[in-house]
DNA sequence: GCCAACGTTGGC
DNA sequence: GCCAACGTTGGC
C-alpha cells in the first residue's frame, strides 16, 4: 500500500463537501497535469491512503485522510463542453485526464499547517514533494515514514 | 529541439 | 493582489 498526498481548494472542494458526499466518496476530477495524470492513471492503488491538503485558504495544511476506493479511469468532464475542466483534446477514444475515486477515512483532530510541517523539513519529513521550493505539484507520494510522523503531529 | 511568451499555482 | 516558480505552447 503506497500513501499520497492530494491538494485542494476547500473553497471549491474541501473536506465539508467529501463529508457531506453519499458514502462519503467522490471522483477526484479536473486534474490537467501530466505527472500528476501519471500517477493517477498508473500508481495509485485501491486500498491506499492520502491525505487531504487544503491550498489557497487562510491556513493551507493537512485536513483529513482518504482511501482511494477506485484506481484511475478516464476523466469524464474532460469531454463535457460545458464543463469547467473541458479539454477538447483530450477523445473519449483516448483519453488524456484521469481521475481516482476517494473516500473519506476520517478529519483529522485539527488542520496540520503547512508551516508546521515546514519546520520539519530538514529533519523528521526530509524530502517530503510538498515541502520541496517550488513545488506545484497536485498530487505527491508520501514515504511512508513521513505519513506516520505527520499522524503523531496531530 | 530551442526558448520566449504565456498561463497557472499557491504561499504570502 | 503580488509575484516567484514552473509547466505548456508554438514559432522558428
């Protein structure tokens, strides 16, 4: 089981709208980047975890942990012309975006800032993607050490 | 294949 | 709202 780490904006979709979801799962949609399509499409697994990162917001952090409950298949609102996400690039016969399905496991306690988290980076969560200058990246994985470091922040 | 222009991300 | 970083696009 591998262990990733997902950024959004909970002013369009954060841990509130997962919680409210039917069974608590949604397609995780609208990703149009190329490396984190990749792990979509080809490394992310049923059964593994991620955690819910909250960007663009007052205090960007750590939410909550997910389980993906369905690996990647194509991304539908690629193809919706109306949608926000269209891509007409992207042929229902070859799709380029992908999506997973994930469910919320449970909130965290409290948000785990970023800045928190940053003041571990050259220690306990050394090499951390998130954490990496520059980073934009939607989607990171996780060593599995830093996952378990982060849940005794908490 | 280079690289300038442009758009997006996301912390601050 | 600013702006640095970085991915993508497209002319050449």
């Amino acid at each position: 089981m591998r262990y990733w780490l997902m950024k959004t904006e909970p002013a369009t979709f954060g841990v509130e709208h997962l919680a409210a979801a039917p069974r608590r799962s949604s397609p995780w949609d609208g990703v149009r980047n190329f490396q984190a399509r990749n792990m979509l499409r080809d490394e992310m697994q049923r059964g593994d975890e991620a955690f819910l990162y909250h960007s663009s917001c007052a205090v960007p952090g750590i939410a909550a942990i997910m389980r993906i409950v369905k690996p990647g298949y194509p991304d539908a609102t690629a193809f919706d012309r109306r949608h926000h996400h269209y891509d007409a690039d992207s042929d229902p016969k070859n799709p380029r975006w992908f999506m997973v399905d994930v469910q919320l496991k449970r909130p965290l306690a409290r948000v785990i800032p970023l800045e928190e988290l940053r003041a571990f980076a050259a220690r306990e969560l050394k090499g951390m993607v998130l954490l990496r200058p520059g980073n934009r990246l939607s989607i990171t994985p996780l060593e599995a050490a830093h996952w378990k470091f982060i849940l005794t922040l908490e």
